[in-house]
C-alpha cells in the first residue's frame, strides 16, 4: 500500500464554515494531523488559500469537490488542481469523466472515484433509471476506476473488504463514515472505528466531527492516530 505514515492515514475533514476557523483547528492540531480534506463548504468560502498554506507547512491535502462535467472541463478544472499542488482529487466515477481527470492531472495528483454517493440505496437508483443495485453499481464503477488508471475509491467502510478483494493491493481505499468507539454517531448510519476500517483494508480514514468538534481536538486526533498505529502493517 501506498501510504507514507500511520499518521497521514488519518485525514482530518475540514468541514467548518470560515477559513478562520479552519485556521484555529489547524493551529491547534499542530503536528498531530498531517493530512486535511477540503470540501466544497470551505472551497467555495476561500479555502484554496489555505490549501496553498498548508502546502507550505508541509501538510497533505485532499480537495473534495466529485468533479464531474463534460471531459474538456473536467481535464481542465483537474490540471488547476494539480497545478496547486495538490496531493488528492475526487472525482465521480463515470467513464468519461475519470479518462479526462486522469488526462488533467499529471504524476503528482492522486485521484479518487466516487462510486456511487452512500446516500443512495437501491431505491434511489432505481428512480434514476438505474436496474441494478447499489453493490453492483459500486462494483463495477470500480473496475471502471481502475481500467481508467485512477488511484484510489472512496468508499462506505462495510464496502472496504469486497472491493480490495475486487481491485487488488494497488488501488488507494479511503473511507468516511468512521467513529472512535464511544463516539457521538451523528447522522453517519453504516460505521466503523479506525482500527476496523484500518483492518478492513482502508489506507486511510477520513474523520471530520469527532474531532473537529471534540473538547481536546489535538488528543482526539492523537487517539485515532494510536489505534491506527495498533493494527496498520
Ligand atoms: O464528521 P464526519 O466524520 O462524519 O465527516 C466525514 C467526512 O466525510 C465529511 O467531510 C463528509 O462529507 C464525508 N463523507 C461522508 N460520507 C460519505 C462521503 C463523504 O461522511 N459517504
């Protein structure tokens, strides 16, 4: 697996609605969190400032917009992306979409698919004129993925073990929906703690509440990160 740390495999989502106060969480995680995501809320609030500072601390970031647009757009919008310097990209995982992103991104971008939004259920689908379920769905999208060259999927972490024995060692497994045992559970429905996700084959977490809103961010972080160090290899 490509990941460089046990620390970098805990991505921290800035889900805050001001840059200022990314800023304050940022300063108080310190060298706890080396790996941010960057979502639309704060992207479109000026948050690409910030993504370029914390470039310049040395951090990792992910940019969290699932682009997805004609190709020409999507190449273009891609290679901004990369141009920042940007360690990660999501994408939705549609053929088109994920051959022109791969055309955009150059050595240095890692892309991420979104197979289908775990929003959705079989219901869902079907009233999108969709005949088939979301396992399937999901499954195919990521032998799509990888036909197209893309790094990684994000994925619910009950999907983790199927589609790691689908795709094989080489494809970058990130997952949300993770909470810390005890953890407030809030309106994730399908979740695991670190160490299962971990296990489960994910190379990284993505954690947002439990410790963008903990009392000790910093020791919440630090925790995750320690039972990650548990079970990683
Ligand atoms: O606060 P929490 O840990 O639930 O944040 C999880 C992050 O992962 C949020 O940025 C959320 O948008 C994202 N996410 C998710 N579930 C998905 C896809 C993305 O929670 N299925």
């Amino acid at each position: 697996m490509s990941h460089d740390s046990v620390r970098d495999r805990l991505i921290v989502a800035l889900d805050v609605d001001s840059v200022a106060a990314a800023r304050v969480l940022v300063d108080q995680l310190g060298d706890a969190v080396s790996f941010y995501k960057i979502g639309m809320e704060l992207a479109y609030g000026g948050g690409f400032d910030l993504a370029r500072d914390l470039k310049s601390a040395g951090k990792r970031v992910f940019i969290d917009l699932k682009l997805h647009d004609i190709g020409a757009t999507v190449e273009r919008a891609t290679r901004q992306i990369a141009k920042m310097g940007m360690d990660f990209l999501t994408i939705h995982a549609f053929p088109q979409t994920m051959t022109a992103a791969r055309a955009g991104a150059g050595d240095s971008l890692k892309l991420l698919a979104v197979t289908v939004m775990t929003s959705y259920d079989d219901a869902d689908l079907k009233e999108a004129g969709y005949a088939c379920s979301v396992a399937e769905l999901v499954a195919r999208r990521a032998r799509q993925a990888q036909t197209a060259g893309i790094d990684g999927l994000i994925l619910s972490p009950h999907e983790l073990s199927a589609i790691r024995t689908l795709v094989g060692p080489d494809m970058l497994l990130v997952t949300p929906g993770v909470r810390p045992a005890g953890a407030d559970v809030g309106d994730q429905k399908r979740i695991m703690t670190p160490s299962q996700a971990i296990a489960a084959s994910a190379d990284h977490i993505v954690v947002g509440r439990p410790i963008t809103r903990a009392a000790d961010p910093r020791a919440a972080a630090e925790a995750i990160v320690a039972e990650i160090a548990s079970v990683a290899h």
